[in-house]
C-alpha cells in the first residue's frame, strides 16, 4: 500500500467520522427538541403526538404509535396469529428496510407501542445503527412523557 493510499485512507475514515458525529448532534438537538416542547405539554397523549410529528418529519415517513385511544400514523392488520396490530404500512403494501417496534407501558399498566421502518440514508443522512440507537432514545423520552416506560426488545 503506498503512502498515498494509506493518507487517502486515514482521510476518508476521519471524514466519516466527522460526518457520523454531526449526525448524532442532530439527533440529540431533536431529542432536546422534544423535551422542551414535553415541558409546555402536561397531556400524556399529546406528548405522543408530538413525539410522533417529530419522527415522521425528521426520521422516518413510516411510524405508528398507539396507546390508550390514541392510535396515530397506523392501519390496522390482523396478524396470523388472529390479533389486530397496529403497524405502518408504506404505499403498495409493503413493509422494507431496518424495522424499531418498542412497547409503551404506562401508569397503571396501559400499553400501547411506537413501530417505525426505515431506509438509509433517509431525510437525517443516518445509518441504520444510528438510526435504531435514535429512536430507542426518542421512544425512551415518550416512555417517560407518559409517566411509564417503552421496552425495546429488537
């Protein structure tokens, strides 16, 4: 390898890294977003639709959110199991790319989940890793903004 390639190299693994960091800023100033307007609202439900409208504007199209009687972003379908889910179904049908599911548990044992899929690069520019790590983040803060908790098994 010349001394060229090598500098070519350590250039583009630095570049990428600078790059990766400014992403992850953008995702933290969206989180730090979220909280602050959580703090003007008390409603937990409201909360979720504030979550939900950041996502779909700035991570992902494809999201659903359901808790309680708010079900937001979704259409039903009956699994094979026979139970209805609420899930996002992109045009045509067809779910593709990195899929987040999280369940929200609330006060008093309420449930609900947040679903969302995702392609890379997407509006944010983030890899699928960064993608899944931002929105276990943002699903951690809606855990929070109604008084419980999401559980991210995947």
């Amino acid at each position: 390898m010349s001394t060229q390639s090598r500098a070519a190299e350590r250039l583009s693994v630095a570049l990428e890294s600078i790059q990766s960091k400014r992403r992850i800023e953008r995702v933290m100033e969206a989180a730090n977003a979220l909280l602050d307007r959580y703090s003007n609202q008390p409603d937990p439900e409201e909360r979720l639709r504030l979550t939900f409208e950041l996502i779909r504007r700035n991570f992902t199209g494809e999201i659903a959110i359901a808790f309680g009687s708010l079900t937001l972003g979704t259409e039903t379908i009956t699994d094979p199991a026979g139970t209805d889910a609420a899930t996002p179904v992109p045009e045509g049908g067809r779910r593709k790319g990195t899929k987040f599911h999280g369940t929200i548990t609330g006060p008093g044992g309420q449930t609900g989940t947040l679903t969302a899929f995702y392609t890379a690069p997407g509006s944010m520019g983030l890899t699928d890793s960064e993608w899944l790590d931002a929105m276990r983040l943002l699903a951690g803060i809606s855990g929070l903004g109604v008084g419980g908790t999401v559980t991210c098994p995947e």
